[in-house]
C-alpha cells in the first residue's frame, strides 16, 4: 500500500508532460515525453543547465554523419541531460540492454547497444553504429572512454582515457562509401559534470577500482553473468551521493566539427579529435589560454559576460531558498524511491541467473564437448 502511494505520489506531478509539446517541435514517444521534458525543467531550475551551439548540431544532423564525441564523468547523468536537451541517438553500454524492464526504456529513449548481443557477430553492432550515423536524421552520441574513463581515479579526473584508435574511428575510416570524410565528428564536454555527486576522494577511488574489477569479470561471459546485479549495484554506488545532486552549474560546450582528412591515418584523427576534447576541457573548467573554437548559436553571439552576469543575479533573486528547499525534498525523496525501485530491478534476474548458471555446467558435464561440436555441424549443414 505505502509503495503504491509513493509511486502514485511521484507519477502524477509528471502526468501533465505527457501531454504538453515539446518546445523544440520533435515528435516524441510517450516515454520519452515522461522522461526527458520533466527531466530538462528540472535541470533548468536545479543546475541552470545551458547548451551552446546545439542548435547548429541539429541543423547540420539532418543530413546525417554527425557524430557527437565527448568525455565520460563519473556521475554519468550529465549525459542523460544531456540528452533531454538535444535529443540525439546514443550508443550505451551493453549493460542497460541486460535487465529486461531497463532495456525497454532504453530502448524507448533512443539508446543503440555499445555491443551485440549475437554471439561472435559484431559486425551487427557495426552495422547498427553505421547505420544510424549515415542514415539517422538526429546526431548520434558516443562516449569512447566508457567505463573505463568513468571510474578512473581521482586524481584523473578531467583526463580523456580513449583506446589508442577507438572503434569509432576505426569504422569512419574503413567505410569511406558511407562515413569517410562526410562525417563530422562534434567534441563536447560539460563544465562541472564532475561536480554533480557528493563524493570523498576515497570512496571515489576505491568504489571505482572495485566496479572496474567487477565489471571486467562480468564481461568475460560464461559463469560470470551471475555478477550482473553486483555490477550494477556497485556502480550505483561508484558515482555517487545519488538521492540529491549538487547545485553546481552545467553548461555544455560543443567545439566546431572534425573531418577525416585525405590519406589521413586513423591514429592521427584520433589524435585530433582527442585533443579537441581535452582542449574544451581545459578551456571551459579550468580557464586555460587554449586556442580552440566552440560552436555557439546565432542567438548567443551578442550576449556578453555582462548579460551572463545579469542573468545569474536575476536568476539567484528569484529562486529563493523556499523554492530550492521544496523541489530539494522532493527530488531526495523521488530518488530514494527510485533508486530502490532500480535496485529491485537490477536484482530481479538473479534467480534466474543462478538457475541458468546451474544448468548450464550440469549440462556441460553430462553432455561431452565434442558430441555438442558435432551436433553444431549437423545443425549447420541442415541449414546450408
């Protein structure tokens, strides 16, 4: 009775979205509309959240080829921000697409899987990554650092942690007919994106190493699916003081877009394109003299530090400590339930995990490996 009044308690305030409009005039889906327009008003109000040059970023994404690329924080949730704002389609890790009630949002708010989940053909996941880069009408989003750039050590936050050509990149240069030198790759990065989670240096550090080790295992398959509700929770638990954010500004910086050059190598685009991001990093959170150009909108062109100045004034004289203090409670006690809720999803597998796991060595034992290798070439030749 109480969980169903905390959920009819949560649900209804976000009624309304369902059927507002969208302000950017894109068609959304139900899910989409309950998530991403509650969602952006809140980051609004709470992180006085801006984007600059996003608007030239969907305009040049209607002809496709525009991939945006940028650094993965610990909190991970400036990233769903940003995805409110701009809505593009996002190449997510593997493991939103485990946990049946998880996938079905993913999938909903237009997240692609970072890997296939056919055995031994990647090529599906390539092709999806392809496909929706050259033909898609929307930007697509990557995070190359993955998990491995979101929970690295303290110490090196705000460092870009890439493969030394990562697979994007890759797959540019070896399909010049589709990607090639069409595409552009777009860096961005969100200033205080590491700000937005209470944390201590040692628990940001040990919680971190103990997700990458446990995520690692879980990655190598076999038995070691049974870590899948370890993983998720410790990850939970990785980024953060999850029940409220800080109230640290965000703004998301985009810098001007990056082309495969002619006969140029993929280790020298990677190259650029690494140093496009750290330099925005450098640039925006840390006030370095980086010679770099970003990407700003035709209505941001004549607002100056003054205007900016003005607007921060006005904005702090209007949100008072009262407003800050009921949308604060609310959002702590939402999260808490939330955050249950997902931690009963995340687990909710696990029985099934432990059956399969059971099964699958009874079988191996009882059934040799080679009459199974035998039967998968009858199995073949039957379907040739």
């Amino acid at each position: 009775m109480a969980s169903l009044f905390l959920a009819t308690l949560f649900i209804l305030p976000k009624l309304p979205y369902i059927f507002r409009k969208d302000e950017n005039q894109q068609p959304l889906n139900l899910v989409q509309q309950f998530i991403f327009l509650g969602l952006h008003d809140f980051i609004k109000f709470w992180h006085r959240y801006e984007l600059h040059g996003h608007k030239k970023i969907q305009e040049m994404s209607k002809n496709g080829n525009v991939l945006v690329v940028g650094y993965h924080s610990r909190s991970t949730y400036d990233i769903f921000y940003l995805m409110s704002a701009l809505r593009p389609n996002v190449i997510g890790s593997s493991l939103f697409f485990k946990v049946p009630i998880i996938s079905y949002i993913s999938k909903n708010i237009n997240i692609l899987p970072s890997k296939t989940t056919v055995k031994d053909d990647s090529s599906k996941t390539e092709d999806a990554f392809i496909n929706a880069l050259a033909n898609g009408d929307k930007p697509l989003l990557l995070l190359p650092g993955g998990m491995k750039e979101a929970l690295k050590d303290y110490s090196e936050r705000h460092e870009i942690h890439w493969k030394d050509i990562p697979g994007f990149v890759r797959l540019i240069c070896n399909t010049p007919e589709k990607l090639g030198t069409n595409t552009k790759v777009v860096p961005f990065y969100t200033k205080n994106c590491e700000y937005m989670y209470f944390h201590t240096k040692w628990s940001f550090d040990y919680f971190g190493k103990l997700a990458f080790f446990f995520y690692n295992k879980f990655k190598k398959g076999g038995n070691n699916i049974i870590l899948l509700p370890f993983v998720g929770s410790i990850i939970f638990v990785a980024l953060g003081f999850l029940l409220l954010p800080t109230t640290a500004k965000l703004e998301t910086y985009f810098g001007e877009p990056l082309q495969l050059q002619p006969n140029e190598s993929a280790q020298s685009f990677t190259d650029r394109i690494k140093k496009a991001c750290q330099d925005i990093i450098d640039k925006v959170q840390f006030d370095k003299d980086v010679n770099i150009k970003l990407l700003k909108d035709d209505d941001e062109i004549d607002n100056d530090d003054d205007t900016k100045r003005k607007k921060e004034e006005e904005h702090s004289s209007i949100l008072t400590t009262i407003e800050y203090t009921i949308v604060g409670t609310y959002a702590f006690t939402q999260n808490i339930f939330f955050t249950c809720f997902l931690m009963s999803v995340t687990w909710l597998p696990f029985p099934f995990l432990v059956t399969y796991v059971i099964g699958k060595n009874i079988y191996d034992v009882i059934v040799p490996n080679s009459n199974r290798k035998d039967k998968g070439e009858k199995n073949k030749r039957k379907e040739e």
